[in-house]
C-alpha cells in the first residue's frame, strides 16, 4: 500500500504530515542511527527497510560518514522523494523500490528501519523475516528498528496509547478524533508488545537491547553474535 492511500497524505508532503501522526518522530530517528554504533563489526554497508523519504538514510550517513545505504521501498513515488533528499550523498546509496518482504536483503553489517517493521501482519511472519536478516548481517552486524513497541499488560498498553491519542488529538480534533485516525490504520498496522519483539529475535540468535524508548516508541536493537 502506498503512503498516499494508507496515510492520506501526498510523498512530498511527509516529512511534516508524519510530526502530526507520530510523537517523537524527531528523537527517534537520530537515536536510531546513533545505534550503529553498537555494532560489534565496522559499518560499511548498511541496508535501510522502507527508505521512505530518506529521512533515516541520511542520518545513517551522517553517523557514520564512509559508510554506504542500500534502501528499499514499496512506494516508487516516496523512492524518488529520498532520491531528491539524499542529493549528493545519492553516490553513496543504492536505492531499489520493492517490499523488504520479498526482495533479497544484501550481505551487510548494518539493518535499520524506522516505522517500517509494523506492517509485516503476523508472528510467524515477522520471525521468518528476522531470520533473514540474521543471514544478511556479517557476524557482529546489527539490526535496529524504531517504532511502536508498547507494553505486553492491558493496562501498560492502555497508558502508552494514551500518549499517542494526546498527540494526534492535536490536530485530529480531540480524542474522538485521534481514536478514528489510529483505527484507520488497522488493516495495515501491528504493533507487537516489546517483550515479544525481544523474544522472536533471541530466536533466531540475536542479542537484544533497548537503549531508547519513550512510550510507547524505541529503539530495539539485534546484534549478530561474532564467530569463537
């Protein structure tokens, strides 16, 4: 689904659409660039899930300057949007419109997404896709996702809506409205609870930590154990 039908709103008009529908999209996208640096291998290749408008991209690059993007996206009009933001840095990244799903993810040493990961729809699914990514990474690569990652109780992920309600009501007019906007998104959208994400990628042989999260957003990051 393209970013015009799923979130109402035309590629070139995103980057300040999208502060109206996330909070903290600004502390979240440095953050998750910044957790290149956890990487237990130098970053060379980085391959970036859901380029967008090349907004992680580009922090990628300026985090770690020789570094080089392959970025992938289903949405070939937001592909031509990063292109145009990237500029001169464009010698320095691949860009391939398609779905991460279905697409082959390149040998790298670095993976990040940044509200991206959501739309993979089940469990068993989004399992599969870490093992993918496990099998890209170089051993002591890293794979990083910023996004929703609420509380796995009830009541936890009542509160950490709540933080996200107070903000789209802002500008959606209330919280009648913000509830209408957030449920749009439903047959697009999962957000699956911290704790599980943590789980499905220990499965597959990764290493977990959290070093960023504001409810009910963060930064998970996945470390490829080196070779004894």
């Amino acid at each position: 689904m393209s970013v015009t039908s799923h979130l109402a709103v035309e590629p070139r008009e995103y980057d300040e659409r999208i502060r109206q529908l996330i909070p903290l999209y600004d502390e979240l996208i440095p953050e998750v660039a910044g957790a290149l640096a956890h990487a237990a291998r130098p970053v060379r290749h980085i391959v970036d899930l859901g380029v967008g408008t090349g907004a992680l991209a580009q922090a990628c690059l300026k985090a770690v300057p020789g570094a080089r993007v392959w970025g992938i996206d289903a949405d070939a009009a937001m592909v031509q949007v990063a292109r145009r933001r990237l500029g001169r840095r464009m010698a320095r990244v691949t860009l391939v419109e398609g779905s991460f799903l279905d697409v082959a993810l390149p040998p790298c040493d670095a993976i990040v997404a940044s509200y991206a990961l959501h739309h993979i729809r089940t469990l068993r699914q989004k399992q599969a896709f870490y093992r993918r990514c496990h099998a890209a990474l170089r051993p002591g690569g890293v794979l990083i996702n910023g996004d929703c990652a609420p509380a796995s109780t009830a009541e936890g992920f009542a509160r950490d809506l709540n933080v996200w309600f107070t903000h789209l009501a802002q500008t959606f007019g209330g919280r009648a409205g913000a509830k209408r906007v957030y449920e749009s998104w439903a047959d697009e959208d999962v957000y699956v609870p911290m704790a599980t994400e943590l789980k499905l990628l220990q499965r597959v042989g990764f290493d977990t930590d959290v070093p960023w999260r504001k409810s009910p957003f963060a930064v998970i990051v996945a470390v490829k154990r080196s070779r004894a």
